[in-house]
C-alpha cells in the first residue's frame, strides 16, 4: 500500500517529514483498480513512544534499518 502525501500536506510537516525515523500517518482509504493508497491527511511522531518502549535516548539507534525499496 501506497502512502500519498500532497504537497499541502507535506509543506505543513515538512520537519516531521525530514527529521523524524518513525511517523502515524493519518488519513483515508482510497482503491483505484488494483491501485490501493493512502492519502495522508496528517502525520504524527512516533519518536518518543519509541525511545520509551526501547528505553534509549535516541530513537533511531532502537529501530531496525530502514528497507528503502531499492533507493539509496
């Protein structure tokens, strides 16, 4: 599935978005075919529910490494 953030979106949680390793992604359901996405409506962090539940200070050393789908 598909996660689509418009650039309305994206321009009001552009520090989430560059900043943050671990986002709730808020929105509505869309299928267009065999097409299945999201469409972002909001974003969240995560990053403090994650240090406390790994019980480190900086979240990113307490999450896997990241699959970037063939991006580097």
């Amino acid at each position: 599935m598909n996660l689509v953030i418009p650039p309305e979106v994206y321009e009001r949680f552009r520090p989430l978005v560059r900043g943050e390793p671990l986002l709730l992604a808020r929105g509505w359901f869309e299928r267009f075919e065999r097409n299945r996405n999201v469409i972002v409506g909001e974003l969240v962090t995560l990053a403090p529910l994650a240090r406390q539940a790994a019980g480190e200070a900086e979240v990113r050393s307490a999450l896997p490494e990241a699959h970037h789908f063939g991006h580097r």
